[in-house]
C-alpha cells in the first residue's frame, strides 16, 4: 500500500476522479483506490501526521516519482491530457526516453510527480498489471 499526504482531501479525491480513478472506500480522512495488486490511500496531511504518532509535525513532500505503465504511446499521451484536464501540471510532455521507452511526467494537485510511460521491455497488460520478463539480463 503507498499512503499520499494531501493538503485538501476533497481537492484530491475530485482529481483523481477526474483522472478516471474510481474510490472503493472512503472516510472523512482517507480515501481508498485499488489498483493492480497495490492499494493507494489520500489521507489528509494533519490526519496522517498524527496518524504517526507526530501530531502538528508539517509533513512535506519526498524526492520520489509514482509512475504508471500504459501498453501504449497513444494510452500515455491520453491520459497525460486528462490528467492535464483534471488540474495536474505538466512537468514534461511525453516524448521518446534515452533508455528505449516513452514517458511524460505530471504532478498532482499536492505535487506529486506521477510518471505515465511504455516500457517497451517489459510487459504491460490492458489493465496496467506490469511485469518485467525473466529473462531480461541486468545490466
């Protein structure tokens, strides 16, 4: 499960709506959305601060990237707009990565960084399930 910290639930919850996500389980603190085989919650961040045991610490936001496999270029740039549509800033457009693939980034209402991408090395189902191949040699 991976937990967001955001700064007005009801802000978040509309965006990721709007994205095309769909809650299966809310409270007035957390929101629940399932994805492939991985659970992401928005969870207010005072409630989440006190949630671990730091009330009133101000919880800010981490160096990471969330990212999103799509089986196609088309998908990516698709829901790069709607995430666009749906109040996300464009970070950088979808174009050809160095390292094979295609990728754009966005960030969420709170700042979030999201990356929407196809990798071409791996496989990546119609319902976003991603799974990297066995046999692909480390480099």
């Amino acid at each position: 499960m991976v937990t967001l910290g955001v700064a007005d639930l009801d802000r978040s919850r509309a965006f990721y709506a709007a994205w095309g996500w769909t809650s299966r389980q809310a409270t007035a603190d957390i929101v629940f959305y399932q994805l492939n085989g991985l659970v992401l919650g928005l969870f207010g961040l005072d409630a989440l601060a006190e949630d671990q045991g730091r009330p009133g610490t101000p919880l800010g936001m981490g160096a990471m990237t969330l990212a999103q496999n799509y089986p196609t270029e088309a998908e990516v740039d698709e829901r790069f707009e709607t995430a666009l549509a749906a109040g996300a800033t464009e970070l950088k457009r979808p174009q050809q990565a160095p390292w094979g693939g295609y990728s754009g980034y966005i960030a969420d209402p709170d700042g979030h960084v999201w990356e929407l991408a196809v990798n071409p090395f791996w496989e990546t189902g119609q319902d976003g399930t991603t799974v990297i191949p066995e046999h692909l040699p480390e480099s």
